[in-house]
C-alpha cells in the first residue's frame, strides 16, 4: 500500500510517500521507519526501492523529498543544506506520530549514502529514534573537503567572491552532481566503475527521475565544506547502529566511512558487507538490495 502525503516543514511543505505494509487481522501498531536517501535523489529512487520492500515485510517507510528538492517546497530551488537535510528527517518523524497505526515509539531512520551521515547525525539529538541503519554511509563534510585541489579554506574562499558577485547579479550558480552522460565523463577524463555506475543509474532510463535535476545550488556548498556528519556521534548516538557496506571498495569512500561510523558508535549492534556489490549497485540491483532488506528487517524487528 502507498499514500502520498504532504509534511508540514514550518513555512513549506514536504512531498512523502508512506509504504505501508498489507492490512493484516493484527491491531498491533506497526513499527516505522524513515528514510534518509543519498544526495541528488528523489522520493521515487533508492528510497522506494528499499522503503517498498520494508513495508513487504511488515515494517511502515516513509521516504521524502528533501527541502529544496524534488516535489517538496523551498527556495532556491536544488539546495543541499544538510542541516536542513537533518531537519527533514525530524519533521518526518513528527509526520509519522500523528499517523493511526503507527506506533511512535517504534521509529526507526534508514540513511543510504549521503543519507546515512545524515541519519546519524539527526540521531544524535532526536531521541525518537530508536535504531539506526545505514547502507553505504557517507560523510558529506569529509567528502567534499576531500575534493578540494587547493584544500577547503581556498574553496571557501572562492565561494565567497562568487556569492558576492551572484548577491550583486541576483543569478544563482548552479553545479552538476554527475556528468549527465557517459560521453561527458569520458570527456572529462571520469572513467572509473563508480562513476560510471552512478551515471548509469541516475542518468539513464535505469533509475532516472523526472524530479531529480542533477543539479546542486553552489552557495550550499560552503555549508558542506564545514560539515561533519558524526559530531558528538560518540557521545550523543547510543541507539543501536547498523551498517550495511559495499563488498568492492570503489572511490566513493564508504566503506572506509562505515568502518569509522562502526568504530566510533556507542552501541554497534550489527555490520554486513555485501561481497561483490559496488556503491551503486546497492540502489537497485536486486541481489544486493534484497540481501540488504532481509538484514534491515532483522535489525528493526529486533532492535524496534
């Protein structure tokens, strides 16, 4: 069963969709799940591969669109705030409380990729969540500091000047998550399997979205340089973690990520590694992604 819902966010609105599982003669309330899907992504993407087949197996999901993103609301449009991104996830929740059947203090959070330094991070400090789950987590801070030739404090630099100039234009700039064809990041030299892979999924008929642009807006990217998706995770997240990971270690740095997030937590219950799975492999390809949920729904029932 799927309802499309509308989620107060202060000003604006999120666009959600909840997964629920087949009505069943129990009227016990259902555990429920967030979200937390990788940058760039919509609603109808990863989330709902995954969010689907939870709710399959008995557990409610709930997956959004982000502030800024896909059909929810915010201006400017194609923002990664993830601050904001956090915030999301708790509005989520709020959403999820008022729902009849739900059971409120049953709620797990689910984060893939980008989405799972989010999910912790929002863990930290909303203690409704009860257990945490993470599938090839990313840490956006670590992750675009790493990027920067000239290091972070020459690109914060740079993305001073130039929001003064677009404050003075009153144009936006706007970046390209990925190439958007396989041409393009040949041209430009990216020619490693992940990238690859990550063009052939969300820019191809395989998992492309109309809502999803591909585009991010470049004054968000100061906010990602000085990110750090696990602070005070040692401290402030003791509910219980998985952590899903990718067998074939690529350049998206997740596993290396995962096996931090697992050192540092306080209370690590669960770890797999997919044998032979890429990153992306783990948005869709059904072997991967079916041996993730059957490990998902394990944790949740046993941990919500």
């Amino acid at each position: 069963m799927l309802k499309h819902l509308t989620i107060p966010r202060g000003p604006l609105e999120l666009a959600a969709d909840l997964h629920l599982p087949d009505p069943s003669d129990s009227d016990a309330p259902l555990r429920a799940v967030v979200l937390s899907t990788p940058g760039s992504s919509v609603k109808e993407q990863i989330g709902a591969n995954y969010a689907s087949r939870l709710a399959a197996l008995g557990i409610a999901a709930l997956v959004f669109d982000p502030a800024h993103q896909g059909q929810s609301g915010g201006e400017p449009r194609d923002l990664e705030d993830p601050y904001r991104r956090g915030e999301d996830i708790s509005y989520a929740i709020d959403a999820l409380t008022t729902i009849p059947g739900i059971d409120p203090r049953r709620v797990g959070v689910l984060g893939i990729c980008a989405g799972g330094g989010y999910a912790v991070h929002t863990a930290r400090t909303d203690h409704r969540i009860k257990a945490v789950s993470t599938i090839v987590p990313g840490n956006m801070g670590t992750s675009f500091r790493s990027f920067q030739l000239d290091g972070p404090t020459a690109a914060l630099d740079t993305l001073a000047d130039a929001r003064i100039e677009e404050t003075r234009s009153g144009q936006l700039s706007r970046v390209t998550w990925l190439p958007d064809t396989l041409q393009d990041a040949a041209a430009a030299g990216l020619t490693d399997i992940d990238t690859t892979q990550a063009i052939t999924y969300y820019r191809t008929e395989r998992g492309r979205n109309e809502h999803s642009t591909n585009q991010r807006l470049s004054r968000g990217d100061s906010l990602l340089l000085g990110y750090d998706a696990f602070h005070l995770a040692d401290q402030l997240m003791t509910q219980p973690l998985q952590i899903i990971l990718a067998g074939r270690i690529g350049n998206t740095g997740s596993y290396d990520t995962g096996m931090q997030l697992w050192k540092l937590a306080p209370n690590p219950v669960d770890l797999m590694v997919i044998d032979g799975a890429g990153h992306y492999e783990m948005y869709d390809e059904p072997e991967y992604v079916d041996a993730a949920v059957k490990r998902l729904a394990d944790f949740y029932l046993n941990n919500l």
